[in-house]
C-alpha cells in the first residue's frame, strides 16, 4: 500500500478541530479519492485540556509548533494558528527549511510575508498552499492557478469579508444603524478579536493581495493597496443606494492599467441586480475576468468551520495525489514587483452631506464641485426639518483626486456641517 500522507495540525480552533473531524469521518472516501491515506500524526495548541469537541488522544502532542513541524513523522504542517508573525511565522519556516510544504489559512502572515517565504519553500523544493486563506470555501486559488491557468486576467473583484456584508445587509434589511448591528455581530462572535481587522477592510484587503499576486503574477503588495472600511456607511446611505438601484458592498478590486496596479478595497455602490448586489449575509464572491474566458462568478461561504476546513483539505488532497503548484502560481524569480496605481480610473461617486438651511447653500456646494472640474449627474433633496438639509449628488466620472479637492473645499463655502461621505459607484 502506498504511504500516508503524514499531517501536522497546528492550531486548534475552529478551523483545525473542522480538518480532524474531516480527516476522521471521511478517512475511508479520502484514501480513495487520493489514491493513499491521509493520516493526522501530531497536533498542537495553547492548551492540551480544552475540550474541542474532537477525540485527540490518538495523535502525538507538542507544546512547541516549531518541533511539530520539525518533527520525522510529519510530512505536511497544516498551519491554522493564525497572526502575520510569531508561533505561525516561526513553525512554517522550520517546515520550509526541512523541504516540507505548508497548508495555511493565514492571509496576514503571507500578505505580509509570502515573498520571503514562497523563496524559502522553492530553495528547499517545497511550497506553501493557501486555498482557504481567500474567500472561506470557494476555490479561487485553484480557479486561478488551474482552471483558468490559460487566461491573461484582467481584473479581479469580489466580497471578501462576510463580517462587513452581513454587517450591511442587516442594516439594511432591518432598517438599523451601524453601531447596533455591529453590537450585534460582535456578540454572535462575527468579528475578530481586534474588530478592525474587519470593518477597516484590512483581513479583506490581505485577501485581496494574495488573489492580485497569483492573478497579474506580482509580488504580493499588501501597501499597494487603498484601504478604507464601512465604519461610516450609515444607514441612510444604504437606503438613498437602494432607491437609486443600488447596493452597498465592501467591495474589493485589482485590475492592471496603464498607471500600474490598480488595488483597493473600499465601501461601493454596486447594481442591486449584478450578482454583487444581491449577495447577502455573510456570503463571499469573487468576480474573476480573463481575455479567453470572459468574466466567471465564485459564490459561497467565506468562513465558518466547514468550508474553511474544506479549503484546508482540498489542498491536502492535491499535495496527498502529487500535484504541487508554486506559491503564488509561478516560480517566485519570475513574479514581477508592481507599481502601485497613483490613481483608480474614473467613476462616478456618490456623495451625500449636509447643508445649512439657507438660500444660496445648493449653488455654493454646485460651484466647488464644478472648479474642482467634478460634474454633477444628479442631485437629490430629502425632507428635513430646518436649520439642515440632507442632500444627496451622484457625479459624472470622475476621479478621486478631483472629489478630494472638493471636498477639501467645502468647509470655506459656511453651508457644509459634518464630514460628507463619497463613495465610489463600481460597474
């Protein structure tokens, strides 16, 4: 009989009890699929005693994730502890260093870090696999590097933080504020531990790197990108967007242009028909567009114990059938470092301020959009009570550094309380 494939699991949380209990009941059906066992030798964790709702007492134990990974029994170390450095940073590069190839679920350490080690692991013949750190359960990676290997991408988009979506689509569904819902969230244990992480955009942006790096075949650039969270999208945007046909989605977008690579993740309005606009709860989407394939739509859960766990295995069963694909797609010496876009090409922006009740106040807000060469498409007034006046414009194309400029104005004009909101609206 063929040998097993011999896994280290270190962390064991969510994800990591989810890939035992895989590894476990489907032990039978993964053989063979494979075509040769896929077997659990060691495990490692904070704490031996926690009950994980999984039988442990058949794998060998260490305290130290660096001996699990250095360890002669383990062939493959499934990385699931999570943070850019430290315990996670320190046991993949001992496996790397002993020609081992690491499964992760670590968007944060490779967004960070994944150019030093993908050079590691292809000096030691070895490689890192990252399925289930973008987009929880949806096989983008494998998409990209397999499926539609015989493409030149052109963009790619999505919803990468099911936190942030579900925080906006019960907003919007139930009709109630940001800090409530975000209460709420947290309380059904949707956020991180460090909340910014999510409604900054800053897990989906590492996400995002890592999908433009295997996508355009660039180094990953994690600074390249411009971040910028939903912590001011309020409830009356989310229903001013709907009554135009429009949702609000943390929208995440990496095309090559001619100014460079293009990279950002933002608050957007997207067209409550498109796909995008009627994802809701915590789903995750990723849009990939390619010269041969045209554009193609991945939809699914993008976190939670199954499918990240199921992730984690599909990489398994390649590594367990011997396919081996480079870290980021292709060999690391020919990955190209990116120049980051000085500009997003031009849309049109949803802005919404508001305005002293006073005549004259309209005409003053229309004059500094229009010396700062931004052209208004349409306007809107909403019922108020004075001395303010809600108002709402929607911009021709524009670019973001022309709005900036106006909004940099508008507090000389006196007719500007508070700080506007602009968002962009994505095609």
């Amino acid at each position: 009989m063929t040998a097993p494939l011999r896994l280290g699991i270190a962390g064991l949380g969510t994800v990591g009890a989810g890939v035992v209990k895989i590894v476990r009941r489907q032990a039978g059906m993964l053989q063979t699929r494979a075509g040769r066992p896929v077997a659990i030798t060691a495990v490692t964790a904070r704490s031996r005693d926690k009950d994980r709702g999984v039988p442990l007492g058949d794998y060998g134990w260490e305290d130290d994730p660096v001996a699990l990974a250095s360890r002669d029994d383990v062939d493959i170390l499934v990385e699931l502890m999570g943070g850019a450095d430290g315990p996670a940073k320190a046991a993949t590069e001992a496996a790397l260093d002993l020609g081992k190839t690491v499964v992760t679920a670590n968007k944060a350490m490779l967004a960070l870090h994944g150019q030093a080690l993908a050079e590691r692991a292809e000096a030691q013949n070895a490689t890192i696999r990252f399925e289930a750190a973008v987009a929880g359960g949806i096989p983008v990676m494998k998409s990209l590097t397999e499926g539609l290997a015989g493409n030149q991408i052109t963009r790619v988009m999505g919803v990468m933080n099911g936190t942030c979506n579900y925080i906006l689509t019960r907003m919007g569904d139930a009709g109630l504020p940001y800090d409530e819902v975000f209460a709420e969230a947290n309380a059904l244990g949707y956020l991180e531990a460090d909340p910014t992480l999510d409604v900054g955009g800053i897990d989906a942006a590492h996400k995002l790197t890592l999908l433009a790096s295997v996508a355009f075949g660039t180094t990953p650039d994690f600074t390249g990108i411009e971040i910028e969270g939903i912590e001011r999208v309020s409830i009356d945007d989310i229903r001013h967007a709907a009554d135009m046909g429009f949702a609000i989605k943390l929208l995440g977008v990496a095309q090559p242009t001619a100014r460079g690579l293009e990279q950002r993740m933002s608050p957007c309005l997207v067209p409550l028909a498109s796909p995008l606009g009627q994802l809701d709860g915590a789903t995750n989407m990723v849009v990939l567009e390619g010269d041969a394939v045209g554009q193609i739509v991945l939809r699914g859960a993008g976190a939670g114990e199954g499918p990240t766990a199921s992730a984690v295995m599909g990489d398994v069963m390649d590594l367990a059938r011997g396919l081996t694909v480079p870290t980021f797609g292709q060999p690391v010496s020919s990955l190209t470092q990116p120049k980051p876009a000085q500009a997003a090409a031009p849309a049109p922006y949803y802005l919404r301020m508001t305005l002293s009740d006073k005549p004259g106040a309209m005409a003053k807000v229309a004059t500094a959009l229009g010396e700062a060469g931004v052209s208004i498409d349409r306007m809107r007034q909403y019922q108020h009570e004075a001395p303010e006046a809600p108002v709402l414009f929607v911009t021709h194309k524009t670019t973001r550094a022309a709005l900036d400029d106006a909004l940099a104005a508008f507090p000389a004009t006196g007719v500007v309380t508070g700080d506007p909101v602009a968002l962009r609206i994505e095609s």
